[in-house]
C-alpha cells in the first residue's frame, strides 16, 4: 500500500499534492492550491485528507490508551484515599451530580467539511471516494428541497414555500418518536428515508455530529446563521473549499439582503394586528385573553418563560414596530428613478432609530421563533384574500389575469424583515445600502463590501482550512484578505504543473485579421460592422480547420447577440464554410493540427449553436450529437455563464476554445464602484486588482473547460489586441 492509498499509481505531481496538502492540515495552516482538471484533483484531496484523519485518529487512540493505563496505575495506588474523600464529601457539594448527569455533552468526532458550489460536484466527489479504500462515515449536508420526500411539499416549486409548508406540518409534533440517522450521498439517503417513512432532511442533521466526511454546498459552510441551525461546529475540524477561486464573491452575494415596499407593508400589517389585540384586552381579563391569543397567533410559550419575559416580549415587538414602520415610511418617500448608495448608520439616521438596540431585536426574534409563528397568521390572512378573491369573481367580477410562476408566490414578510434587520447590524465601513426604484417597485438593497471578514470567522475558528480550484490565479486578492485578517500560521501555496505533454495544448494569442486589421473588443466597439466583421471571419476561418467541437466565449449575452446579429447580415458563416477533413487515422496522443494527413472533401460547414439565457440542456445536448457528425458544430457560449463553468468540454467535444474580448465587470455598476472604492481605502491598487481579478477568473474558467484528462488534447484561441499585454499575459 502506498503513501496515500492512492487507487491507481499517482503522478509525481499527485503525490507532491497530496504531501503539501497533508503537511498544511498537520501544521494548521490555511492553504492555496491550484490544481488542473485533469490532474486527479479530487482523488488526491480525498486521499490526502482521510490519511490525515486515519493517522490523527489513531494518534488520539494511543494517546487515550496511554492515559486510561496510568489512571488506573494512580487509581490503584491512591485508592483507599479517594474513598475515603469521596466518604468525606459534603452533600451539598454533590447534590447536583445527577441533574448534570443527564445533560451529557453529545458525542463529536474530528470532520472533514468539504464544500463545493453544486449538488452536482458533491455527487461526483461520492463517486471519487468509492474508488479509494477509505469508508469514512459520510453525510451529504443538503436542502429541503432536494432531500424532502413529501409529495405535497416536494411538488411547491420554490424553496421558501417548501421551508415554510414543512414548518407548517411540523407544528405541534413531538420529536420524542423513534429517530432514524441516515448516512450517504441524496440519493441513497432520499431512497432510504422513503423506504422508513422518515424524513432524510432531518435525519442528515441528526447524523452530522458522528460523522467523519461531511459534503456540503457554500451557502451552509459560508454563512454564520445557516451554520448554526444545522448544528456545524468548525473548532478543531479541516473545511475544503472547492472550487475557490470566486470565494469571496459567493460569501458577498450569500449576505446581500433586500427589502421592498410589499414586504415592509405586509409586515407592518401583521405587527400591527398582534399589538392591537392587546391594546383592546382589559386588565381583569389579560392572561385568559393572552392564552387565547397566542393560541391563534401559534406563538407558544411556557408558563414560566411568559410571565419572566411577557413585558420584555411587547417591548421588544414595539421597537420592532417602529422599525419597520420607519422602514415602510422610508421606501414610499423615494422618488428619484435613479439609484443611490448610503451609508448604514446614514440610513440608520433618516429612520430615526438609532437608539434601537438591533442586535436584541434580532436575537428576540429568534428566541421566540417569531418568524416561523407568525407564518401561520399570515398563511391565514392570504388565504381569506384568496377567499374574498373567488366570492367576487363568482358574483360577476372580471377574473384576475394569471400571474407568472415568479410572481406567483411571495414568501413570509417577516423571514424577509429580519434577514434586512440583521444587515443593519453589520459595521458601518463592511457595507453599503443601495436604494432603488423602477417604476412603482422601490427595494433597499444591502451589499457586503468585506466578504473577508465573513471568510475569516471560518478560518480562525477551523483547525485548517484548504482553498482549491483547477484555476485559482490570480489569487491577490484572496491572499491579501487573508493577510489583513491575522493568519496565525501563515499562508501555503502550491500550484500543479498538467498532466499533459506541451504538444497536446497549443494557446495562441491573435489581435489582428489575416489583412493585419487590428481589433480590440470594447463596450465602444462592439456595435462597430467593420471590427465584428473581421473577428468574425477569423473565429470561423479558424474554426472550419478544427475537427468535431468547438466552443467560443463571448463577454456577455448582449455582445454575443451583437456578434451574431452582424455575422448573420453580412453573411459571414457562408463565406467561411470549407473546412479540411481529418483522417480517421490520426493518433489520439500527436496533435492533429500539425499531422499532414489532411484530404479536403466536399462543401460543409460547423452547425452553429448558441447558450440561451435560462436553462441550456438541451442545446448542450443537440451540440453535443452534432460534434460526432462529420462537419461538427460551434457553440457560441458566455464566459461566466453555466456553460463557462459547469459543463466539461472533452475530447471531441472541446478541440477548439475561442475566447472573444477580454469579460471585464461593468465598471458602471453601483455594487462594482463601491466595491473597489472600499479596497482601494485598504489597499493601494486594491480595487483595479479586483477589476481584473473578476475578468481573468471568467477567461480561466472558460479556457479550463477543454483539456480535461491526461490523454486530451486541444487549441487556445484568444482574440482581442489587449491579450499581448504583459498584465494580462502574467494573469491567463
């Protein structure tokens, strides 16, 4: 058996992984790791970390055999003395003795948290341990709605009507009933939990604390709350994050908060209608009305905890009163069409409400579980809406137009109002409020501008904590964050070399037509006939001499429908038709563009398809068929989108990546220019390093779809004059 129990014979630059992952958990250290796909990059973090954990395990058990052996050396040579103490103990020193008995503390065992973006790259990761010899005790972290196995409730098409309906079902059960801890990936838990009419949500969340591998997705792992009510301790632990190289922009986008005028007014009604029910109660019949009350608002407390709490609890709903009430008055005094950034303690001032404690408000709302109690009322009140809706159309009334599935549902006003609230409590420097309206549609929206405070309360609390990605690079600004946020151990980086030979890549940089026409794609230019024009003839020029599939990345969706637009008029595609045919008897391994085996054949041309904004299953899968057909196919995809970032384009699929222009961000972007003012006020540069982080992290991920395996071969087309810049040759 090998060092790391590696499952077929590693690489030298496995091994090298494996060894400096391994030596970053053992140090405690925080590290950088890049690894290429195609490289055995989840085999080798897999085989890493559970060797770790075996020899850590039984270093533990040794040193718990050495301890258990000289207590009982002690034990036996003091024993008459700790009797007699014992016999000599006062009773009331020990009278708690068997009350603490029962509160135990639940057993843990040391975990690996290994968090991925998709459900999808856990599953393939699943699929990755089964063909190690590890058997670690695994569990799979997912949602409601991937893991309920109630029809009714698995049916609702959004997330929040499924947390809510299993909210609603689970009102007034008893938890006392036999529980039943199921391990695995979704699939086998979801078949298991309908095999014992159990819930595997639940169940998983049962499971955690004694298990050793634990897959879940960012949002778990990255957000302080949501780790919390799944029960997620990170002291002591290792946490992976895969696919790292946007970390920071996932953790920004998990905490942005908003609020609109529909949610404010609709929590403003139910508040309204709780606090009323009091004021009209008489003092004589005030604890019998309470119960009544609390009855019909669902809101239960126990005896003792409401008379401590009861004066608390109203005072508490007033502030809370005034909150939203000033927040509702706020967004219907907006005006101005145009957006506009404030400050949070700006913000905070026009609301005239900065002597609410909002920290206490948020923790009131959770003790009590108000959220979830006042669901049932406003469950109600939408429901005789409804209601009132169907009387008047059946006593003549015109029937109200069918909305669409996205404004169809609108979830519990309260859940939204406490998710803002609890924005409001971040530092004042950490965040911005941006206040928007469009037509009649006005939202207070919050953005993070310090994701890397948020990333470091995962760092300092978890033992050690592992970033890796098939294109981390550039990774400045990442590595500055952590820095600034006090590593205690220092920073690991290490990079892999590829798998591949330097014949089977080959990466080309073109900023000019075959007339030696210069093109640089910019905002400004990509209107311009005569610039598309000549990218357009050498995209396809080139692409007709690429066998079977090809891809090519435009910089959004707007500049690909352009590009296509002025190919089309101009005809561009006919023009560029005859393409050589490629002998079947190429060897897989020698690259086919330099191999002179080449006979033209008859007129053809690459069926040309297009990634459309929603889901692009099955144009993926018509392009897909086509690359095996004789004259192939182009797909003309986004860089960033689901194709740049989801989808392996191997082997036949993928012989050609053309990326057309550089992706920068819209550098108009209100959330964009507060982002980069906060970075340039930390660091010098700081927020042009995030300008072209963003753009090169979108080429890097689009230029790692081909290339997928060690016997993989490909070409590297970029286009646009910019590419010969030294900044962005460092960066690609």
């Amino acid at each position: 058996m090998d060092e790391f129990s590696f499952p077929f014979p590693p690489y030298d630059i496995q091994l090298d992984l494996m060894r400096s992952i391994k030596e970053c958990i053992e140090s405690e250290q925080v590290g950088i790791f890049e690894s290429p796909t195609g490289t055995g990059k989840s085999l080798s973090v897999l085989c890493a970390t559970m060797t770790w954990l075996e020899e850590f395990e039984k270093r533990k058990e040794e040193e718990l055999e050495r301890n258990s052996k000289l207590e009982v050396e002690e034990s036996s040579d003091g024993g008459g003395k700790t009797q007699l103490f014992k016999e000599c103990e006062p009773e009331d020193y020990n009278s708690d003795a068997e009350e603490d008995s029962s509160a135990e503390e639940p057993l843990k065992v040391v975990k690996i948290f290994y968090a991925s973006r998709t459900h999808s790259q856990l599953e393939q990761l699943l699929a990755e341990l089964k063909k190690t010899r590890f058997n670690p005790r695994v569990v799979t972290a997912a949602s409601r709605q991937t893991l309920c196995v109630n029809e009714k409730v698995h049916q609702l098409k959004f997330s929040h009507l499924i947390n809510e309906r299993c909210m609603e079902l689970r009102k007034g059960t008893s938890n006392d009933g036999k529980k039943a801890k199921i391990q695995g990936d979704e699939t086998c838990v979801v078949d298991r939990g309908k095999q014992l009419t159990a819930c595997p949500y639940f169940s998983t969340r049962l499971s955690l604390p004694l298990c050793q591998l634990v897959l879940l997705p960012y949002q778990v792992i990255l957000h302080a709350s949501t780790r919390a009510a799944w029960g997620i301790e990170l002291k002591g632990n290792v946490v992976i994050l895969d696919e790292a190289h946007n970390v920071l922009e996932t953790i920004g986008s998990l905490h942005s908060s908003e609020i609109t005028s529909l949610s404010t007014s609709l929590a403003l009604s139910l508040i309204r209608q709780y606090l009323d029910t009091y004021r009209f109660v008489s003092k004589r019949l005030w604890a019998k009305t309470i119960l009544i009350v609390n009855k019909v608002l669902n809101i239960w407390f126990t005896a003792t905890v409401e008379s401590r709490l009861k004066p608390k609890n109203l005072m508490y709903m007033k502030q809370l009163l005034s909150v939203v009430a000033a927040l509702d008055q706020y967004l219907r005094k907006v005006s101005d069409d145009s957006d506009k950034v404030i400050t949070i303690q700006r913000l905070l001032i026009e609301l005239g409400v900065t002597n609410v404690n909002l920290f206490k408000i948020t923790h009131f709302m959770d003790a009590t579980d108000m959220c979830r109690k006042f669901h049932g009322f406003f469950i109600r009140s939408m429901k005789s809406r409804v209601s009132s809706t169907k009387s008047s159309e059946q006593e003549g009334a015109e029937p109200l137009a069918p909305l669409p599935d996205n404004q169809r549902t609108f979830p519990s006003p309260l859940f939204t109002i406490k998710g803002f609230i609890e924005t409001l409590s971040n530092r004042c420097e950490d965040g911005r409020i941006v206040v928007e309206k469009k037509g009649n549609a006005t939202k207070l929206r919050f953005i993070l501008l310090n994701p890397a405070a948020r990333l470091m309360d995962v760092v300092k609390e978890a033992r050690s904590t592992i970033f890796i990605g098939g294109t981390m690079e550039p990774a400045n600004i990442l590595v500055d964050s952590l820095t600034r946020g006090g590593v205690r151990n220092g920073i690991r980086r290490f990079t892999c070399s590829h798998v591949i030979d330097d014949h089977q890549l080959l990466a080309l940089s073109l900023g000019c037509t075959m007339s030696n026409a210069k093109f640089t794609l910019t905002y400004e230019t990509r209107s311009n006939a005569d610039c598309i024009k000549s990218v357009a003839e050498t995209l396809l020029t080139l692409a007709r001499e690429v066998p079977n599939g090809c891809v090519a990345f435009f910089t959004s969706y707007d500049s690909m429908a352009q590009f296509i637009s002025i190919m089309e008029k101009a005809s561009i595609a006919k023009k560029c038709s005859v393409r050589p045919f490629i002998s079947d008897s190429m060897e897989c391994l020698r690259f086919p563009f330099f191999l002179t085996k080449i006979r033209f054949a008859f007129q053809m041309s690459k069926r040309i398809f297009v990634e459309p904004r929603g889901a692009s299953g099955n144009v993926w899968n018509q392009f897909a068929a086509a690359t095996q057909q004789t004259d192939g196919a182009i797909l003309f995809a986004v860089a960033g989108g689901k194709l740049s970032e989801g989808i392996n384009f191997s082997d036949d699929l993928g012989r050609a990546v053309f990326m057309v222009g550089l992706p920068y961000p819209n550098k108009n972007s209100i959330e964009l220019k507060e982002k980069m003012k906060y970075l340039d006020s930390q660091v010098s540069g700081g927020g042009n390093q995030l300008y072209q982080s963003l753009c090169m992290h979108a080429i890097n991920q689009a230029i790692g779809r081909a290339i997928r395996h060690r016997r993989d071969y490909a070409m590297v087309f970029l286009l646009d004059s910019r590419y010969s810049f030294c900044c962005v040759q460092l960066e690609t």
